[in-house]
C-alpha cells in the first residue's frame, strides 16, 4: 500500500512540469489544521534574482524542452540506484503524534522499469524471508509494468517506466496554465520559476488529469540543464474518485519535492516533504505528515541483479556561468 500510494504522489508533482518518470515511496499524510498546511510544509524560497539581462524563455517552449530532456535523460537515469527513507507520522486532531511509521527502499532501474525494493521496516531489516517476497513483488511488478507500456506503445500512447499514461504539455495546458515566469538564483545555480494553476472546469480523461486541474503550485526548472529543481504543489479543491468512495484528497493538501545534480550528470530526488488528507477505498486512511530522503547515490550496471562494485557519488552543486 504505501508503494502504491507514493507512486501516486510523485506521479501528481511531477506531471506539473511533465517529469512524471521517479516514483516515490511515501504516503499521503493530513495536517491537524489544514489552514497552515502552507507555512507547515512549504520553507521559504529565497527570491533572489538570477542573472536578469537575459530574456525570460516561452513558458510552452520551456515546458517542451524539459519534457524531452527527461526522455533523454533515462539512458543515463538507468545507470543510478539510490536509497530513501520514507517517514510517515500520524497525528490526531491537536497535531500529536500518534503513530511514526519508517521504510527505506533502494531505488534503481530493473528491464527498463523504474522500481522500488524495500529494505527495512521501522528500523528492523527484512528477513531473508521478506525479501524474497519483495523480489517476487518486483517480479511481477515489472513484467505487469511491460505489459502495459507494450499496449500503450500500440495505441500510440506515451507512457512512464509502469506504462501509466502520461500527460503531454498540450494536454496539460489544456488541463491548466502556466504563467509568472521569473528567474531565480537556487542553490547557486539560475532558475526559471512558473506558477501553474489548474482549471477545475477542465474535462479530464484519467485520475491523473482530474488530480491536475484541482491543483496550483510553483516549479522551478534549472535553466542550464533544462530539468526540474524544484516543485510545490497544493491541492486548492478537494480531489475524489468515485465521489470519494474510491479516492480522496483533502483540499489543501500539499507537497515539496527537490532533487540536486549527482556526479557531474543526472538530477535525482533529495526531499519529499508532504502534508495533507488521503483516504483510499473507505478502508485505508492516514492523517499525518510525511518526509522522504534520498542518498546514498550509486553508479551500476545490471539487467537482472545489482553488481557488486558500486561507487557512491554525492549531489554536487555547480554554479551555471552568468555571462558577464
């Protein structure tokens, strides 16, 4: 459930700015007072300007560029795995602490699917038992995963790693708009910042569209590397599938998600900070907060087993050169 229900998540932030790819393991948490959702979860971003003597780029042309620099980029994405701990707090209506639930997975690219194997449980590490059954998972979720993408790829569709559709930058401006574009100096490299606000009268095709249009938040993209540094996002409706029978998301649920350079070549996540309402099916809910960390960054080469031999490589920040 709690693989399931990230995906979800990150596949929601990620479509904003169409980099639907990475897939988090979390869960969807509430706060105890949705009014403060904002300043509870969303630090503040230091708004200083980048280099301003050079013209904003077209918002769809941006969007375009990072697009096809995330299809680019999955080459060199394949050769990564990493580790993240994914921390879920349930609270009750005062915003105590009733329950605190912990999972670390290694993330890595196994037959061209993005997947995630869980390695610990609240600490303890799974047993031999356990993770066979978490291989078995895997198994399965990645042949399902080819399956899907094989169906997709006849009908014409683009899809991400598990074959789930994904949403194109026409469909998505369909869907909403993006405007206030502005440059902005973040962690010492230039970025272009875009608001994005969804329309909730929309018509949608999937649950990942009707996710979108009752969504507004901020993406930041680096302006070097044409990809996703930084992105906020809010649900500013409630969210429901099935009139909430199936799905529901609590209006002003919201997200930050950052990832940083690593080694010199890719991005790859760092932070998931999450705050807000999920209920799914009528038997699963969860009121809480949650944060997931990425490290532990590697380079390997596999196809069907990880190889011993992997270097571990740090985010590296590197200022882009201003034109002087």
């Amino acid at each position: 459930m709690v693989a399931s229900i990230g995906s979800r998540i990150m596949r929601l932030s990620l479509a904003i700015v169409l980099l639907s790819g990475w897939q988090c393991a979390v869960v969807w948490a509430q706060s105890p007072d949705a009014s403060k959702l904002s300043e509870q979860v969303q630090p503040t971003v230091g708004q200083t300007l980048g280099d301003i003597s050079k013209p904003l780029p077209d918002v769809v042309a941006l969007m375009r560029e990072v697009a096809t620099h995330q299809r680019q980029s999955e080459a060199v994405l394949k050769d990564y795995i990493y580790h993240e701990v994914a921390t879920a707090q349930e609270t009750d209506g005062h915003g105590g602490v009733k329950k605190t639930e912990t999972r670390e997975f290694d993330i890595f690219w196994l037959n061209g699917v993005l997947v995630h194997k869980m390695v610990k449980k609240d600490g303890r590490a799974l047993t031999v038992e356990e993770l066979k059954k978490e291989d078995e998972r895997i198994d399965k979720e990645v042949e399902k995963s080819k399956q899907r993408r094989a169906k997709a790829d006849a009908e014409g569709k683009e899809t991400d790693s598990h074959g789930h559709e994904e949403v194109t930058v026409s469909r998505l401006l369909e869907l909403g708009s993006f405007t206030n574009p502005r440059r902005v100096a973040l962690d010492g490299r230039d970025t272009i910042a875009v608001d994005f606000v969804g329309n909730p009268k929309a018509k949608t095709r999937n649950a990942l569209e009707g996710a979108i249009h009752e969504m507004a938040g901020t993406a930041w993209v680096d302006e070097a590397d044409k990809t996703l540094s930084r992105v906020e996002g809010r649900f500013v409706n409630a969210f429901k599938i099935g009139a909430g029978m199936l799905v529901s998301v609590k209006q002003g649920t919201n997200f930050v998600f950052e990832q940083k350079k690593v080694n010199g070549e890719v991005w790859l996540p760092t932070r998931l900070d999450g705050d807000g309402a999920f209920r799914a099916m009528l038997f699963y809910s969860f009121n809480g907060r949650i944060r997931v960390v990425s490290s532990d960054y590697r380079k390997f080469k596999a196809t069907a087993t990880i190889l011993p031999g992997m270097s571990t490589v740090e985010p590296q920040l590197e200022p882009s050169a201003s034109p002087k």
